[in-house]
C-alpha cells in the first residue's frame, strides 16, 4: 500500500557460507534483489525486536535500490525513522519540517502505514 507503483515486499532465505550456521533471512524486493544486512538473528526473541528487524531491512533495501527515502511522512514529504516507546511499541516517527516549526510526531505504528487516520502528536 504504501509503494503501490510495485509489488509487495517479501521475506527472502539465503542460504549461509557456513554449512553449520542457519539461513540467512532479508527483505527482498519482488524480484528477488535485496540489500543491507540479514534480519538479526537475535530478534527472534521478542516481537518487537523481530519487527524492528524487518522494518530496517525493509527500508534499506527500498532505500539503497529504489534511492528514495522510505517511507515518507505524507504531511512533510520526509523520510521517518523508527522509534520504539517504553513498552516496546515501535511507530515511525517524522523529525516534523523545521521551517513551519511543526513539531516532531508519530505517524503510524509499524505495520499500518497504510490506515487511514490522522497523524498522532505528543501532547505539549
């Protein structure tokens, strides 16, 4: 939804260089192709850690193959970055556009960028 010019994202296996290590997993464009690192192997223990995990190789490989900021905050046309809050909710997060002096804010929890709904802003 949020790149609707292409086909979805997916998760793609490698094998490893080490016979005795387990596969390695990225995002990987439709075609295949794919950049950055491997999923951390250690975010499998928690769900937030294994969504922070596939959220930054989502981005780095839209990022490095398509040279586009991803995703971009519809309200500033910036690049977001996640954040995770103390109860391990992770939301991407727009820095807010500094000329107009609008303040930072979440946009969507990962996962829903494409819901409908109003940005969230921290109450000042």
């Amino acid at each position: 939804m949020t790149l609707p010019q292409l086909e979805p994202l997916q998760l793609l296996a490698l094998p490893s260089c080490d016979a005795d290590e387990p596969e390695n997993v990225c995002v990987a464009m439709a075609n295949g192709e794919w950049h950055g690192n491997h999923l951390d192997p250690n975010s499998q223990d928690s769900l937030a850690a294994a969504l922070a995990s596939v959220a930054d190789a989502a981005q780095e490989t839209v990022m490095e193959l398509l040279w586009q900021a991803w995703p971009l905050c519809p309200e500033h046309g910036l690049g977001m970055h996640l954040r995770e809050d103390t109860e391990e909710r992770l939301s991407w997060w727009c820095a807010g556009e500094q000329l107009r002096r609008d303040p930072a804010h979440i946009h969507a929890a990962v996962g829903a960028l494409d819901a409908l709904g109003a940005s969230i802003r921290p109450q000042t």
